[in-house]
C-alpha cells in the first residue's frame, strides 16, 4: 500500500472525527433547556371586606398568618394563597 494512501486515509478519519465532534457540540448546546426565573407570589384577603393584594413572598410567610391591615377598611390582611410564577429567559 502506498504511503500517501495511508495518509490520505487518515486525514479523511480526522475531517470524520472533527465533524462530529462540531455537530455533537452544536446538539448539545441546541437542545440546553431555556433559563427560568421563578417569582414566589402571596396573596392576601381581608377579613372584613374581602379585598385581594398580591404581593412579593416573603420568608417566614405562610398561609393564614395575618400581614397588616387593609388599605381600604382597615380589616386583616391574612395570606390566603403562596404560588410561584416562572418567567422563562431566551
């Protein structure tokens, strides 16, 4: 077998090799889930009138404990629901 065959051969297997190499890299990246940001949210409801306020979470919070007062009739605010939002990033 001559010997520019040889070499011929194996520079066709290294071209080989790097595409795929590029291609596994490119799939990998490609297919990375997108970023998610999460928000944790609370709602609160007064006791007397009803009203709704949403707020930021906060730790510590948990559900029925009583947050201030109502802006409106000056009834409890009690934290009524916990609930994260996800906001995804591109």
């Amino acid at each position: 077998m001559p010997l520019h065959t040889l070499q011929l051969t194996d520079f066709a297997w290294l071209v080989v090799l790097i595409i795929i190499i590029v291609y596994m890299i490119y799939d990998l990246y490609s297919r990375r889930p997108k970023r998610s940001i999460t928000y944790t949210r609370e709602t609160l409801v007064c006791t007397k009138c009803g009203l709704n306020v949403e707020r930021d979470f906060e730790p510590g919070d948990f559900i029925g404990l009583v947050k201030g007062k109502c802006p409106s009739c000056g009834g409890n605010l009690k934290i009524k629901a916990i609930y994260s939002i996800e906001k995804t990033k591109r």
